[in-house]
C-alpha cells in the first residue's frame, strides 16, 4: 500500500472524527517501509512464511510481541490474507482477539479486507464475534455492513454478531449499510441480511432518523424496499 493511499484513510479517519464517516475507514495496514524493517516473527508474517513461523515459535519467539503500532504477527498475516501463517500463529500462543493500538482484531481486519476466508478461519480460531472494536466502539459486523461486504456480514451474522451494536457515533451496522452506502446491490444485500436476521429497523441515530427515513431522505429507492 502506497504513501498516498495510507495517507488519504488517515484522512478519511479525521473526518470520521468528525462524525460524517465510520471506523471502517481507519485501519491502516503496515507501510512497505514498516514491513522492510521488520525482523523475526513479524517479517515471516509479513510474509506469508508459515514454515518460518513454526520454526521461530520452535524456538520461543513470542508470537505477541508488538510493533509500534501494536500490531501482532497476527496482524500482520491478517492484512496480507496468509491464511496458514495465521493459524500456525494461533497454534504457538498467538492471541487471535488481540487488538493493536487503534483497537482493530483479526476479524475486524479481515472484515474491513472482504475477507471471507479469513474471518471465517478467526472465528473458527477463537475469534470474539462479540468484541467491541476501533476508536468508534464499534464492531466488525459495523466496518463490513458500511463498506457493503454482504458475503462477511453473513458470515458474521451466522456467528452471532449482535446486530443492534451501536458505535459511538450513534450508528448500527443498518444505519452504516444506509447511510455510508452507496444503495448498489452489496449495500442493499447487506440490509437484507441484517433485517431478515433480526436487526432492529427503528433504532434511530442521535437526530432520531431511522434507517428507512435515511433511504427516503438519500432517494434510495432500491433500499426502500428492505423495509417493506
């Protein structure tokens, strides 16, 4: 991932701040120039070496140990989607709910990535489902409902994801799937999965606006009809 790319999220997340964004848009993966430093556990993660892995852990590395960022091996495997190499991790010690300094787990990573696969193998690791996550108290279930994932929000919701979590925005994950959708077909999939789940349609946001007021408001019209 490039500077400018890094750059324009960090920006994306001051603006969350501001109330007009969410959480999803924060989790910044390590730089090249991060991964290029790395040494040990976290280079084989960065990676991909799972055969590495095993043989660090053979040794005692510590698969916990954090970079300045607070981000595990874990981590650092989970932005770069190795599978094998994350659950080599959890088999020596790794903590698969760990949380780096902007408070982003696995599951949430993999969440934000579309990263069916991944969530799924966190979840079969010992993922929390449950966990609150990022600055905004959020949840994975949230980051993947805002950014449209329809596939992972099922994934989720299967895991018992709570559906009415509210951030500390004000949003649940339907209001996001409304609100910082785009009202195409993943974001409207994303709805349909959380209302026949059972989310709750009148929780309203701190102007009292529910999810449909909010697909009336943005003329919606293919949203409109999830809540029919």
């Amino acid at each position: 991932m490039g500077w400018s790319h890094c750059l324009g999220m960090m920006l994306a997340c001051v603006v969350a701040m501001l109330g007009v964004a969410s959480s999803a848009q924060c989790q910044i993966p390590p730089s090249p120039f991060e991964v290029a430093a790395y040494e040990g556990l976290h280079a084989a993660a960065a990676r991909g070496r799972a055969d590495d892995i095993r043989a660090l852990l053979a040794r005692k590395a510590d698969p916990n140990l954090r970079d300045r960022a607070g981000r595990t091996p874990m981590h650092i495997a989970a932005f770069g989607s190795h599978y094998e190499a994350v659950h080599s991790l959890a088999a020596g010690g790794g903590d698969i709910n760990a949380q780096e300094n902007d408070r982003y787990d696995v599951i949430t990573i993999a969440a934000v990535k579309d990263d069916v696969r991944m969530v799924r193998l966190a979840l079969k690791l010992g993922g929390n489902v449950k966990a609150t996550t990022s600055r905004f108290d959020g949840t994975a279930l949230i980051a993947a409902a805002h950014l449209g994932h329809h596939e992972v929000v099922q994934a989720l919701i299967e895991a018992g994801a709570p559906l009415d979590h509210v951030n500390n925005l004000g949003w649940t994950a339907l209001i996001e799937a409304v609100v910082l959708g785009d009202g195409g077909m993943r974001h409207v999939a994303t709805a349909k999965a959380l209302v026949a789940a059972g989310a709750n349609t009148a929780i309203a946001d701190r102007e009292g606006t529910t999810p449909l007021q909010h697909a009336q408001r943005r003329r919606l019209h293919t949203m409109l009809e999830v809540f029919k």
